[in-house]
C-alpha cells in the first residue's frame, strides 16, 4: 500500500511539472488509471501513465467535437458561386 501512494504521488508530481496546457484530461485519467492498475495487480504507475495518455486524448477529441459543432455551417461565397456553376 505503501509503495502505491507514492508511485501515485511520483507520477502525479511529474504530471504536475508538465504544465497545464498539456495535462488538460490527464489528471483525471492517471487517476482513474492508477486506481485502475493497482486494482489490476498493482500497477498503479503504469495504469497512471496509460490514464494520463486515454484521458488527453479524449479532452482533445472532446474540445475539437465541440469547436466543429460552434463553427459556422454557412460557405464562403466563392464556394456556393462554384457549387452552383456545377449544377
């Protein structure tokens, strides 16, 4: 038990230093993963790496899902002047 609580205290130390704009997602993957991993048969280091790496991902696609559906539906001139050229 000991050894878990810091290798959770290593890895969230490391998360920690890489800076805010890179750990959007990770925090609460690499712990849910570490919980995940220790759980597994502890490895709650590696769960916390593989989180950290699942949860940016899925912050990513999350953020870019939502810039598509903010984004406007309408085309720019020139391309609806060419899509009815083509018609």
């Amino acid at each position: 038990m000991k050894k878990a609580v810091i290798s959770v205290s290593l890895a969230l130390a490391v998360l920690g230093i890489a800076g805010e704009a890179s750990a959007k997602g990770c925090l609460k993957g690499a712990a849910a993963g570490a919980v995940a991993g220790h759980v597994a048969g502890h490895h709650a280091v590696l769960g916390a790496v593989g989180g950290c790496i699942v949860g940016h991902h899925m912050a990513n696609k999350k953020a870019k899902d939502a810039a598509v559906q903010q984004a406007p539906a309408t085309q720019p001139a020139a391309m609806q002047q060419t899509a009815s050229k083509t018609q």
